[in-house]
C-alpha cells in the first residue's frame, strides 16, 4: 500500500490507560474515529467508557471511548487500523508477540513511547513495514483512573516510519492526528528526537527517582544538580560516539529545559513510589550499551542504572 490516499484508518487502539494513553485516546475520539482503548487494569478503564476521559491542565477535555478491553487478543476482534503503544517499554515483548498473533498487511503500530529503540523491540517480532516511531511533547500525570492533569503541551508531535515503503501511512496518521488536535509532523529525524529527549529524560528521571525530589528541586539543589548535569554530558559523549546528531547548540538547550521544569514527579518517580517497573533499561541502560558499542565508559549512567534497578527490586 504506497498510495496515501488509499489509507483511510477509521479504528484505532491505543494500548496502555495511563496518562500518555488516555490523552491519546480521549483525543483521537474527540476527532470523531472508533477508539478502542486496552489496559490490564480493570479499574484504570471503566471511566473511559461513562463519564469519559478527563483532561485538565494545559487541554481541558472529558471524552468518552467506544470501547475498552483487558488483554490486546480481545482486539482482534475490533481489527484497528492503527495500534499505538503508550505503555512502558519493558512491556514491549509480550506486547509485540500478542499483537503478531492477529496482525495482518494493512495494520500499522506505532510507538508512542519514551526510550531509546522502541520501535526496534516491536520490529523483531512484526517486522520494519508496520512499525512507526513518534516523539511526544507533553507532560501529563494521572490524577485517578481516565482523569489527567496535563502541566503543557508543547506541540508539534513527531512521527517517522521505520522502512521507507510506509511513507505514505506516516504521513496519513500524521494528518489525522493533527485533525484531532494533537498537532504532529512527519519527519526523516526521528533518531535525533528520540535521543535528544532521551539524554534529558536519563539525566533527570533516575536523580529524581532515587533521591524522591521533583525535578525543579533536583536543578535547584546546587549538590544533586552536578548529578544531572555529569549525567547530560556523559550521554552527550555516547551519542557523539555513535554519530547520533543532537546539533551543536543541544547543551545549552537541554540545561535552559530542564531549569524551567515544574514543580512535579517525573514518571519513573511515580513508578518506584508505586512499586512499579520503570523504563531505566532504555534510558540509562541504553546509554551504557551504546557506550559499550562505542568504547566509552559510562560509570554515571550505569550507576542510575543499578541504583534505579535495586529499587525496582523492592
């Protein structure tokens, strides 16, 4: 399928019911298309359905989804178009191995996720084709099941495909999503994106989850700050090594970022306080691979690494 105006997705599933999920799905049917949205959680769906999908904050919405479902099998029935995954990546696995068994030509799935190589852990197993990459810009936190405090949203949004062939789809759920209010761009500089949110998102989100501070505390206590900022500069050093292009001026504005962080929990906080697992392995923990690949040490992206894992281990 390489003619753009042959694709018209009308279904969608967006896997995961946190707060990235809900706000997807809220808007996509606030757009007007069959949404289906999918949790193990129980609990963390029944709102979607009555009252709604609450946002609040930055987008000020309640919109109800068609339909809910507890494992990604029961999907097949509903055969969506588009599948996006919100969840956390260490999911990623069993996600794509479900998804394989009813997936058919003509299903696209897109990672609409944090981390460093999503898209590659569901294209082991789906294959390049399908398979999409975005990069979200916005901050969102759950206040109870299917209700959102969203603190910004800093559109445009960014989607790439991973094989060439699929260009013409990326560019449909590009436009379809900004039709629902959810601004996003194609682009060819989805690895860039992906590794300059990364370098912020492994410098920050470990500190504050080992230390239990929120972020504007974390760039604002002059002792844990020299943790962020050697964390920032030795992920700079990894992707430089691995050609990675960030752009020359990507220091100054990765600092100037984080120093206007709010007074919040990042997600990875919220998931240790929760005695949740986390998505350390493809943040920090792929900075040290990659600085392995490339012959660099990486003794404070492994720290966070262990230190994030021995308190998953709780």
């Amino acid at each position: 399928m390489n003619d753009k105006s042959e694709f018209n997705p009308q279904s969608f599933a967006v896997i995961g019911a946190g707060p990235v999920g809900c706000i997807l799905a809220a808007f996509l049917a606030k757009g007007g298309y069959e949404v289906t949205l999918c949790d193990v959680i129980p609990n963390l769906l029944k709102p979607a359905l009555d009252p709604g999908i609450i946002i609040e904050g930055a987008e000020d919405i309640r919109q109800k989804v068609a339909r809910t479902c507890t494992t990604i099998d029961e999907l097949a029935t509903h055969d969506p178009d588009v599948i996006f995954i919100t969840v956390k990546a260490n999911a990623l696995p069993l996600i794509a191995s479900a998804i394989e068994g009813f997936y058919h030509d003509g299903m696209y799935i897109v990672s609409w996720q944090n981390g460093i190589d999503t898209e590659l852990e569901l294209a082991k197993i789906l294959g390049k084709i399908p398979i999409m990459r975005a990069v979200v810009n916005y901050g969102c936190g759950l206040v109870g099941p299917a209700h959102v405090h969203m603190p910004f949203h800093h559109p445009p949004h960014y989607i790439q495909e991973l094989d060439s062939a699929s260009n013409p789809i990326a560019l449909v759920i590009a436009d379809t999503l900004s039709s629902c209010g959810l601004s996003t761009s194609h682009t060819s500089q989805i690895i860039s994106m992906v590794w300059r949110k990364t370098v912020m998102n492994a410098s920050m989100n470990p500190v504050c989850a080992v230390t239990g501070l929120t972020m504007s505390r974390v760039m604002n206590d002059p002792i844990v700050f020299q943790i962020v900022e050697a964390l920032v500069k030795e992920c700079l050093t990894v992707s430089r090594a691995n050609e990675i292009n960030l752009g020359w001026e990507y220091y100054p504005h990765a600092m100037d970022y984080m120093r206007s962080a709010g007074d919040h929990k990042p997600s990875m906080l919220m998931d240790i306080e929760a005695g949740r697992r986390t998505e350390i392995d493809f943040m920090n923990g792929k900075f040290v691979e990659y600085g392995k690949q490339a012959g660099i040490e990486t003794p404070y992206n492994r720290t966070m690494w262990a230190l994030v894992k021995g308190l998953e281990s709780k």
